[in-house]
C-alpha cells in the first residue's frame, strides 16, 4: 500500500466515524429532550398530587406557591423547572427539585422547612416495578414512583403517599 493509499484510508475511515458519531449524538440528544420533558411532567405531576393532598386536607390554595427555579446538569443543561411552597401555620415547607442525574434513581427533590434545625427529606422517583430491567425506554413509558427518604442514604425509605405525606409533616411539625 502506497503512502498516499494509507492517508486516504485513514481520512475516509476518520470521516465515516465523524458521520457515526454525528448519528449518535443527534440520537442521544433527542433521548436526552424526551428524558427532561419526562422529569418535567413527572415532577408536575408530583407537585398537582401534593397540592391537591393539602387542599383536600384544609389547606388554602393560597398557602401553596410555585416558583421557577433553574437548574444545571451536565447531561441536561441549563432549565427551568418549578419548585413548591406550602405554607402549614407558621412554617414553610420547601420542596426543590434537584436534578435527574441521579445515580440509582430517577430524579430527586429535596423537602427543607424554615424550622431551625431541620432535616432535608428527599424524594427519590424511580420505575414503578422494581422487578422490571430501567431501560431509557421503560423510563419514559412507566410511571414513576416518589420515595421518601428522611435521612442519609437510603435507609428507612418508604412510598410517598398520603401515608408517607404525613410522616414527612411529623417529622417537620412533631405530634401534638
């Protein structure tokens, strides 16, 4: 093979991989709009059922507020996404969306208060069986599940429903 021979191979070999990896990324971008707008929706969705659990529970609508914060993530880039208040008494709870880089799960929101001295609760979403393989494919097809961890790591979690709603609140407020 002639020295001219081997540069135009590894030209055209280097232009074909070019091509490939051009294919690719239009791929995973399209992959990666589908998984935010999917993350968007489920974090909507989480904030109407919170909403909707306090309202149904004799919280005024009034006492509940959405706000836009901006996120950054890697992967994702820089959004917008909604973040909750609701306003029990005196406290305030905070709920922030953190990202859906997460490693092992879905996407997380942390759960702060203006309570001196409070924890941060996190939500972690995940697919909704555990026994199904977490595909990109099944994440955007299947409803996520919201689960409550009240300490570090993920010790002690459980499903976040109204059960688990009102040990959040427990937490935050103590029985009286």
């Amino acid at each position: 093979m002639t020295l001219a021979q081997i540069i135009n191979k590894e030209l055209s070999k280097a232009r074909l991989d070019k091509e490939k990896k051009e294919k690719i990324d239009a791929l995973n971008l399209e992959q990666r709009k589908q998984r935010l707008q999917k993350w968007l929706n489920e974090t909507d969705n989480l904030f109407e059922k919170i909403k909707k659990m306090l309202t149904d529970n004799g919280l005024s609508p009034d006492a509940i507020r959405f706000n836009d914060i901006e996120i950054e993530e890697e992967i994702y880039g820089k959004y917008k996404i909604p973040a909750l208040e609701a306003e029990i008494g005196n406290n305030i709870l905070f709920f922030q969306p953190i990202g859906t880089s997460i490693i092992s799960a879905l996407g997380r929101i942390d759960i702060t208060s203006n309570i001196r001295g409070a924890q941060t609760i996190k939500l972690i979403a995940d697919i909704e069986q555990k026994t199904t393989k977490r595909s990109e494919k099944n994440i955007l097809s299947m409803d996520w599940k919201w689960y409550v961890y009240p300490g570090r790591g993920t010790e002690g979690g459980y499903p976040f429903d109204e059960e688990g709603f009102s040990k959040i609140l427990t937490i935050f407020f103590g029985e009286k």
